[in-house]
C-alpha cells in the first residue's frame, strides 16, 4: 500500500514537473562557458553576409524570400503560426551552409489557440500566480507549434485610456507592473518560448495619447515609473528586448545609445539580444535622423540594435557600412554574438523540430481552458451595483440580453492558428440559458450591427425585447478598429450608435446592467448615473462569455480591480492616483485651487478599485515597530473582515506616503497587495513585509535615494485605502 503509494505520489510529481522540461531561461556556470566558446567558433567560421543573415528578421507574407534562409542570411522569422510551415522555414534553417537554426517569433499577446483575457483584463485578476499561469499555457502551446519567441510581455506604463495599447499592459502603477511584468516573463519561459520584453522605452507616455508619438520623459520619472517593469522582467530572466517606436526627450529609441548600450548593457548587464520594432530602424529617416536607409542601419546597429525587424535595412546595407569602415566588425561581431547567445541557451541548435503531426493535440487542452476560465472570471470588475441588482434576483424571469457584442466573433483575438481547432467561444445568452434558474427565459437581440456598433440592426426590436424583460444586460464596447495598435481614441464614449442605444435601454425604465468588453477604461460618467450595474471586461477569451454568466448568476463572485484610473471626463487625462500634491490643493473646490471649473478632480473610479457581492471592512492597521532602519523591514498587519453574507476575495493593497522629503512625493504609492478568499464572516489578518530599501526613489541623475523620515501607511481596498497607520525610517 506505502508502495502504491509512493508511486502514485511519484507520478503525479512527474506529472506536474513534466511541462518544466521545455522551461526555457539563461544557462549558468560551465554551461554558459561553454556556450561562449561554441559562440567564438562559430563567429570564427561566418562569412560577413551570413554575420548580417543573423540580424535580419524577416516575416511570413507578401515578399518573403525562403531562398535567404537556406543562404544563410535570414536569422529569424515572424508570424509563422502553422506548425507545418514553422516546420519548413526550420528545415530550410538546417539546409544552409551553417545549420544555425531560425529563432521564431510571434505576438503570442494573449493567447495562442486557447485565449486569455487582454493582458489589461489579467492584470485586473490582482493575481500574479494566475498570471503567470495564463503566460505559460500561451508559451506551451506556442512552442508545441514550432514557436520558441514572443513578442511579449509588452510592460509599458501607462496614464493615458485614449492609447489603445493600454491593452497590452499592466495599468498605470509601477511596482504592479513590475509584479505583472515578471509573472508574465516567468510563464512564458516556463512554458518554453523566450520573452521581448518591450517596448524599451516610454512608449506608453506618447504625448496626447497618440500611439507613436513623442515622449518627454523627465530622468527621475523614467527611473521610477518607466523602467521598473523592464528591470524585473529581465531579473525574471528575459532573454530579448524589443524597442519602441517613439522618440525620448527628441532621441527616437531605435538609435538611442544611452539606453541601450549605456543602461541596459553596461548597468544592468543584459547579455540578450535587443531586436527593433517592425520597421523602426527605416523610420529613423522619419524621425529625421537618417538621410537614408543605410544610416539608419548604421545608427541603430551603433546605438544597440541587434536585430532588424522586418525593415530589411541590416540586410540591404549593413555588409557595405563594414566594409567601408563605418560599422566596426567588432560591433558587428557582438551583435551577432547576442543573437546567437540566446540561440544557444534556448538551445536551439539541440531542439528537435516541432512535429506538425502532434501539435494539435497540445492546443486547448483541459487545463489550460481552467486557467482561462479562472483568469476569466477573476478579471471581471464590478464597478457599480446599485440596490444589488446582481446577482440576478430570483424574481427575475425574463433577462435580455441586448447588444452584439454578446456573441463570440466580437471577441479580440490576436492570430488564429489555422487547422489547430479553436473551441467556439459561448455567446453570452447560451452561457447565460446554462446557468439560469430553471423557468428564467433570455432572449437575445443584436441591437446593433459588429464593428464598435457602427449602425443599428433592429432597435426597435432590441427595445420591445428590453421592455418585455424584468432586467436588461446590455454587452456594450469596442470590437473594431478602435482599440491596439495604432488605435487612439480622443473621445472614449461608448463608440458608434451604442450611447445612444443604451440610453434608449434605460429609458424603457427596466433595470440595466451594462456589460462591457473594451480594450480600455472608458468614459463611464453617464452610465454610472443611469444604469444600475457595471461589469468590465477586457475582451476575456476564449472562456470569456462564460465567465460573465457566472458572474451576472451569482455563481462566481467578481473580484477583479482596476489597475487604471476611470477619468470622468477625457479632459482628466492624463489621470492616475500616484501624483504628487500641488501647493494650491483642492479644498472648497474654489478658483485658484487646483481644480477644473468644470469637473471634478476625482477619477470615476480609482485605481485598484472594484466592488464583489461581499463586503469588506479594514481595522486595526498596525507596523511592528514604529521605527525602522534604513536597511530594516516593517511588518505590517491589518485586520480584514467579509461582513458579507457570501464568501469573496479581498484585493487588501497597501499604499505609503512620505509626507516629508526633499523632492515633493506621491500622495499615494503601491507598495504591496494579497488578495485573499475570505469566507462570509470570517475576518483574517493581511500581512505584509516591507522593505525600508523599497521606499526610495530616483533623484535628477537616476540616483536611487531613501530618505529617512516619516512614511504614513494606507491599508484597504483601493487607490483611496483609509485604514491608516505610521512608522519612521531612521538610519542605524
Ligand atoms: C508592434 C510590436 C509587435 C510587432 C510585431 C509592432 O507594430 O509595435 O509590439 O511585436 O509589431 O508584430
């Protein structure tokens, strides 16, 4: 029996460590030895047109040559997603002179067949282990397609809703971002695809929210908000970084040496590979810092650029800038050397070639469907639940369900693998109909045509619908061209006719829940006055619709948290809850008082806030000692109650502030955050440890500085925690 035992005990262990094998992360010792001599070897032996090969990225589509990979001048490729053509590009990798296998990349954003909520929407779960978990399924079935590199995670900070990468994110906080930011990396790698850490960096500052745009970065804000994500990734081990478009304090990245060469290289010890934007090194001409393509090429390559994306610069003029002299072969030399170190620790030149035959069955799998549920239902924010409309009421016996983004094509996914066989994602009305009370009818209107709701479909008989209902769910947002890449917004209503459509809805005077799936906070100012319940989503995946049903049913209970802050209005924006206080603060919001004449200071809703079907109240803050040492930690504890009749999860965040210091300091920092189960009833203590070295900041030249003094600590369950407790940091 102890035997069985024993070796039930051993297999589930194998069974759990088994997917470790494929964990990909940087070699140490004499194996990263050897790998720098087999790196010398093989540079000895490469001509200068297949040292160049490896710098050029080059992607699936119209004008991709295969015939440059079996010629040895192509190092990697993009946005292959069909295990058998990964399978041929490789081949073609083995057929060239040197064998140097391709590196294969993909924006494996969110998912690669079974699908994630928005990065946004995971970052709203509050939980890192979820997170982490999400990447790690996204990496294994990548890699079971042939895939070994992401271009992921995308870690920049963000203060703007109107960017439509926000998406992409994290939020607007820094240290959240930095915990988000090693989750990710950590998954990913795990499940065996190397990470790009980008976009290196700024990019998330583009003046006006405009996506490519300037940014004008002070150095003490680039050190604390800006660069902390970056830093844990690559402390998570981030083999590759991606930078950014935009240009920083007049410097386009793409050609910036300070940061590239300087701080990553030379301060922070990166030894991976830095690969460009997709065609950002051409764009230096734009920038106007290139009269042409070849100094571009020469500039960026100068400034730290190691591979070229998809701009063919390197391939089409870099072999001439060595040969005349202006590009050293020593820079050359270790350009390549990087793209071939993380080769060489991806083990890449060992790993057998995916085999076309057994991916799909690696795709979608039980598992990670759980975690997509779970990741799913976790995201979900409640921001408004007036008269605890939901969960729905027993004695409703009609639902609604109005708006086309109910049904599963409104859903954002980034690349669909062909032939990998993609589960249909549930409309919100069948998921709904499975969870329902036996009795309880929905019906379903479209209301609107897809595409952000650009014309109505049947209103009228969206609102007869509505009319004939005891309660309205209308699933409202963005599924169109307004939200990623390249897709800005000056205005963040509810896009097209849906405003309209929701006032309609209310006007029929049935309860409304507005559901929402957007890539971004909206401008909420209208619906919270109007409606009597939000839920926000950020596109949830493949287990997304599901998800809400279990929410809007009572059969989860929401416990997601905003990581930005809702502005009231798009004048607001810039708006997060870490700024500094002024000298004329808000008082009796009276002229020359920092205030609008026209609006209030508040956000709609402040960062990590969101409500859940229980109740949570904070007392007893306290901090072991009320004096702490430079190099000490405080611990610090409060006592969290569900006063709630169901049992929920807390998101307890804990925020400081230095009242006092020589540069003026937030009124508010995140500092740590647990979210927790707690039963109905039950009250639990939340502790935390905190670091005195954690609590500095950067001064003018990037000097990291602690500065002893009174620290004010705020415990609770958002930006406006009020459990309120103190210490002071004293040098030893
Ligand atoms: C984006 C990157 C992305 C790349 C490749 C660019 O336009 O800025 O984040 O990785 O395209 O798809």
């Amino acid at each position: 029996m102890i035997l069985r035992l024993a070796a039930a005990l051993c297999l589930t262990l194998l069974a759990h460590a088994a997917p470790a094998q494929d964990t990909v992360a940087w070699k140490t010792g004499r194996e990263a030895k050897l790998i720098e001599t087999r790196i010398e070897a093989l540079l000895k032996t490469m001509t200068l047109d297949e040292k160049v090969g490896q710098l050029h990225l080059s992607g699936r589509g119209e004008g991709f040559n295969a015939a440059r990979i079996r010629e040895g001048r192509m190092g990697g490729v993009m946005n292959f997603v069909v295990p058998q053509e990964v399978a041929d590009v490789q081949k073609a990798a083995r057929e060239s002179r040197l064998k140097i296998p391709l590196i294969i990349g993909l924006d494996a954003v969110h998912g690669f067949s079974t699908y994630f909520p928005l990065p946004l929407g995971q970052a709203s779960t509050w939980n890192p282990e979820l997170i982490e978990e999400a990447a790690y399924w996204t990496g294994r079935e990548a890699r079971a397609a042939g895939i070994q590199w992401t271009f992921a995670p995308m870690v920049d900070i963000s203060r703007d809703p109107r960017w439509g990468r926000v998406l992409e994110g994290a939020g607007e906080d820094a240290y959240f971002g930095s915990i988000v930011a090693a989750s990710r990396t950590h998954g990913y790698q795990r499940g065996g695809v190397a990470t790009t850490v980008k976009h290196f960096v700024g990019y998330g500052a583009g003046e006006a929210g405009r996506d490519y745009n300037s940014t004008w970065i002070p150095t003490s804000q680039l050190f604390d908000l800006y660069l902390p994500p970056f830093k844990a990734s690559f402390e998570a081990g981030s083999m590759t970084a991606m930078a950014a478009f935009n240009a920083l304090n007049g410097v386009p990245t793409t050609a910036h040496g300070g940061l590239l060469t300087g701080l990553l290289r030379q301060n922070w010890g990166f030894k991976g590979f830095v690969v460009s934007d997709f065609g950002s090194i051409t764009e230096l001409r734009l920038h106007g810092i290139a009269k042409d393509d070849a100094e571009a090429a020469r500039k960026a390559l100068l400034a730290g650029i190691d591979m070229d994306m998809m701009g063919d610069v390197y391939d089409k003029h870099l072999a001439a800038e060595v040969k005349a002299g202006r590009v050293s072969v020593k820079m050359l030399d270790e350009a390549v050397r990087r793209v071939l170190r993380v080769k060489f620790h991806l083990g890449l030149f060992e790993r057998p070639d995916v085999d076309p035959a057994a991916a799909p069955a690696l795709m979608q799998t039980q598992e990670a469907r759980e975690v997509a549920l779970r990741a799913a239902r976790e995201g979900i924010i409640l921001l408004k639940n007036a008269n605890e409309t939901l969960p729905v009421a027993s004695s409703v016996k009609r639902l609604a369900v109005i708006g086309a983004m109910a049904v599963p094509e409104a859903e954002r996914v980034w690349t669909d693998p062909a032939g990998l066989g993609r589960r249909a994602i549930q409309s919100l009305p069948d998921a709904l109909k499975e969870r329902v009370q036996a009795g309880v009818e929905v019906v379903y209107e479209p209301a609107f045509t897809r595409n952000c709701g650009t014309e109505f479909a049947d209103k009228e008989a969206a609102l007869r619908a509505a009319a004939a209902s005891d309660l309205v769910i209308a699933m409202l947002g963005e599924d169109c061209e307004f939200i990623g890449e390249g897709a800005s917004r000056a205005n963040l209503g509810l896009p097209g006719v849906q405003q309209e459509l929701l006032e309609a809805l209310v006007a029929t005077g049935k309860p409304v829940v507005l559901v929402l799936a957007t890539g971004r906070p909206l401008v909420l100012t209208w619906a919270d006055a109007h409606v009597a319940a939000i839920v926000q989503t950020f596109h949830g995946g493949t287990e997304g619709r599901t998800a809400i049903a279990e929410v809007l049913t009572g059969a989860a209970n929401p416990a997601g948290r905003t990581p930005m802050s809702y502005p009231r209005s798009v004048g607001q924006i810039p708006i997060y809850y870490n700024h500094l206080p002024t000298g004329r603060p808000q008082k009796i919001r009276q002229r020359y008082e920092s205030i609008y004449m026209d609006e209030k200071n508040e956000p709609l809703y402040p960062f990590g806030f969101g409500l859940s079907y229980s109740r949570f109240t904070y007392a007893n803050p306290r901090v072991d000692r009320s004096r702490i040492p430079i190099n000490g930690i405080a611990e610090i504890s409060v006592d969290v109650t569900n006063s709630g009749s169901r049992d929920g999860q807390e998101v307890t965040q804990l925020y400081i502030r230095q009242p006092v210091a020589i540069r003026s300091r937030p009124v508010r920092e995140l500092k740590g955050f647990n979210k927790l189960a707690i039963k109905a009833g039950e009250t639990r203590t939340v502790r935390f440890k905190l670091e005195a070295q954690k609590l500095g900041y950067h001064d003018d030249t990037g000097r990291y500085v602690i500065e002893p003094g009174l620290f004010e600590v705020y415990l609770g369950g958002s930006a406006l925690a009020e459990a309120k407790t103190q210490f002071e940091v004293i040098k030893p």
